[in-house]
C-alpha cells in the first residue's frame, strides 16, 4: 500500500500474518468469556444431539455458501447491467447485503438492552472479516489490491477509530443516540462518494 505502485498485492505471508492475530484474539475473548460467572445465564442455549447438531452445521454451512454465491453472482450482474465498477458493487450491494443480519442482530439486541451484543457483534463481525476471511482469502489466493481503494481503507480506520472515542464520550463507554446518528451521516456521505466516484 505504500509503495506508490498502481497495485498491491495481499499475499499468502499476509494472511496468515491475519490468521494469527486472529487466533491471538480468539484466545483472549475466550479466556475472558471463562472470567464472567453464570455464563449459562448470560447466554442460554438449546441442547441438541450430536447428530442433529452436526447436520444443523452441515446445513447452515451449505445455505450460507449457496446463498453467498446468489450474492455475488447477483452483485456482479447488477454492476455490469447498471455500469458499477466491481469495487462500487462490493463496497456497496454486496457490504449491504451481508450487513443486514448484523442489523437485524443488532437492533434487536438493543432494543432488548442487551447492548453488549449489539455492539459486540458489530466489532467482532469486522474483527472476523478482516483477519479471518481475508486472512483465510490470500492463502488459499493472492488478492490483488487496487491502490485506488487506499480512501475506502482510511474509512475503515476512521469509522474504528470514531467508535473508540465515542465509547469515551457522553455517557462512559455507551453509544449515544446522537453519536449513532454521527455514524449514519457519515455513512450516507461516504456512500454518496462512492456513487458519484463510481
């Protein structure tokens, strides 16, 4: 990324470089999820056989996959019929897509007070994403990477970085109403970037 070449490439050193900051952090979360007493009360579960379990997996793994494929065969037709580039369809129908069951989790579970959920399963879907799924992406392939995307990279950073000052600010270590409505203005002008540059 800085070495002002028009491309870069995320290597299979890079991803497993990835791969292990995440096993790095799985650890700790599971070591703090070990600290926190009556577990089985925070988080109720239903028992299932080991055969059903194992099928339930077997299932959900195979709609994830066949629904993953809709979607990007669907993205890619969309952006070609309405002149996107691929970058714009990932960076917009694609994220979007994906995005809604987080949403749908999310607003449920805060709804519910639950707001450790709510924003636990923001930060560790994007924690996943990056170091789990890229990492996992660039071994099993290279992925190139156009230097044209180094701005939707800073937004990233940015919106991180945006979420930890606002988990110290108001009221300590929550996210206020205004300050979600900071991140939705700021996710509308970024969109509206990405339409007008695409």
């Amino acid at each position: 990324m800085i070495d002002k070449r028009e491309f870069s490439v995320l290597t299979r050193i890079d991803g497993l470089v990835f791969l292990s900051f995440f096993a790095v952090f799985m650890y700790y979360s599971v070591n703090i999820a070990k600290k926190i007493k009556g577990m089985e009360e925070h988080v109720p579960a239903k028992e299932y056989g080991f055969i059903k379990a194992l099928l339930l997996i077997l299932f959900g793994l195979f709609g994830l996959t066949l629904g993953g494929q809709w979607i990007i065969d669907g993205a890619v037709y969309m952006a070609l019929s309405l002149g996107m580039s691929q970058s714009l369809a990932g960076l917009t129908i694609v994220a979007v897509g994906t995005s809604l069951p987080e949403l749908a989790t999310s607003a449920v579970a805060a709804k519910k007070r639950n707001v450790e959920i709510a924003i636990g399963n923001v930060v560790g879907s994007n924690i996943f994403n990056i170091f789990f799924v890229l990492g996992i992406s660039s071994v099993v392939k290279p992925l190139p990477f156009n230097m044209k995307s180094n701005i939707d990279v800073g937004v990233v950073i940015f919106a991180s970085l945006l979420l930890l000052a606002c988990m110290f600010t108001g009221k300590k270590h929550s996210l206020d109403r205004w300050e979600g409505v900071i991140f939705v203005v700021f996710y509308t002008v970024y969109i509206t970037y990405l339409i007008i540059k695409g």
